[in-house]
C-alpha cells in the first residue's frame, strides 16, 4: 500500500481482542473511547444512540449470568453459526460474553428506526479504531443483540438506564489487551474498481 498514514495504520492494525488483562482503562481513556463513538455519522444527524459504558464488575458478572441463562432459554430460530456455537459454549461454567473485558459499552438506539444498526456500528469502529490508537484492546460483542428480547435481561438493562423501549443494536468489550489475535488473511475478489 504506497499511501500510509496514522489512520491507514490503524485500520489496519486493529484487531479483535478476546483475552483481556483485569486493568482498567483510565478514566481519560473512556471518555476518549465515548467521545470518538458520539462523533460517528448517524442517518440524519439523528444521533439518537446511547452508550451506557459498565466498569462495575459485580454488574458484568450479573449481566454475564443472565446472558448465560438466557442462552438456555432460548430455543434457535435461525441458523447463524456464531449464535449456535455461543448457545453452547454458555454453558460451560467459564463462558464469558464478553471476554473479561474490564469495560463493556452498550450501544442502543431508539427502535423503529431503520439506521439504528448502521449508526451504531460506525459509532462502533469509531470506539475500535480509538481504543486501537490509545494502546488498547477491543471487541465486538453481539451477544445482547441476540438476547436483546430477554425479558430477565431488559428488565436489568433497564435497573442500569436503559429505555425499555430502546432496541439493544451491539457492544464493545474494551480493556488492555492480554493476548494479540492472530490476523486473519483478506478474501480475495472483494474489490471492484470501475474507471
Ligand atoms: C457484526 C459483528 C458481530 C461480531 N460479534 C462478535 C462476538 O459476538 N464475539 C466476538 O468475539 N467477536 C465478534 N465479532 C468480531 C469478528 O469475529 C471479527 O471482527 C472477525 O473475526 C475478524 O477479526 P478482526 O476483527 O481481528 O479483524 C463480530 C464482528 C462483527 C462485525
């Protein structure tokens, strides 16, 4: 690649985290992290999100139990490898959502509105490609997406300031990173170029 700059460098070099370290990120580091997410383009400047960052551990832990439970519950209606393989990996006693992450930030928006996904998913990379910049770790979470009609875990969402009417679009499971991924390689024929 002949152009290369800081933010080049940092798509490039961001991974998905899932062995995180127990230290938490500094105070500056998640307001650095929120701010980058509330800057994202949203679909007519709705900026309709919110983020609801969770340090607390006793609450991941809590929240980690429902989802667990949750998982038991549910009985699959489609067939997505990743939500199947989650399903059964709940089980085992050591199952966490979201990696140990010290910090997990929820992005939820306000339902019936058709850029929720997509406004939170830039708001997402946002926080990825800044966490990757500041030296830490992060990750996608989608596991409250899925469980996202739970009604054990809305009712906790809602205890943590969550609008029980706001639709659960995805999570960042953020920290200092404990083990690097390994990078995976690229699918060719994915680019097309018509000039
Ligand atoms: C929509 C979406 C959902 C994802 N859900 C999860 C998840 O629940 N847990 C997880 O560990 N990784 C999740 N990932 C991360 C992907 O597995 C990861 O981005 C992919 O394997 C490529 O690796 P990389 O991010 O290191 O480049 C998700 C990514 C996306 C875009």
């Amino acid at each position: 690649m002949s152009l290369n700059n800081e933010v080049i460098k940092c798509i490039h070099e961001r991974r998905s985290t899932r062995l995180f370290t127990e230290e938490q990120i500094s105070n500056e580091q998640l307001d650095a992290l929120l701010d980058a997410a509330i800057w994202a383009p949203s679909g007519g400047n709705n900026q309709s999100w919110l983020f609801t960052a969770i340090q607390k551990k006793d609450v991941l832990l809590h929240l980690n139990q429902l989802v667990r439970q949750g998982f038991q519950e549910w009985v699959p209606d489609d067939d997505y490898p990743s939500k199947l393989a989650a399903k059964q990996r709940s089980q085992n006693q050591s199952y966490n959502f979201y990696h140990n992450a010290s910090t997990l930030i929820i992005a939820s928006n306000k339902p019936n509105y058709q850029n929720a996904m997509a406004d939170c998913a830039l708001a997402l990379q946002n926080i990825f490609l800044a966490a990757q910049s500041l030296g830490l770790g992060s990750c996608y979470i989608n596991q409250l997406h899925w469980l996202r009609h739970d009604p054990q875990i809305r009712a906790y969402l809602l205890e943590l300031g969550i609008p029980k009417e706001h639709t659960i679009c995805s999570c960042a499971a953020v920290g200092f990173i404990g083990k690097a991924s390994p990078v995976p390689v690229r699918k060719e024929g994915t680019i097309q170029i018509i000039r």
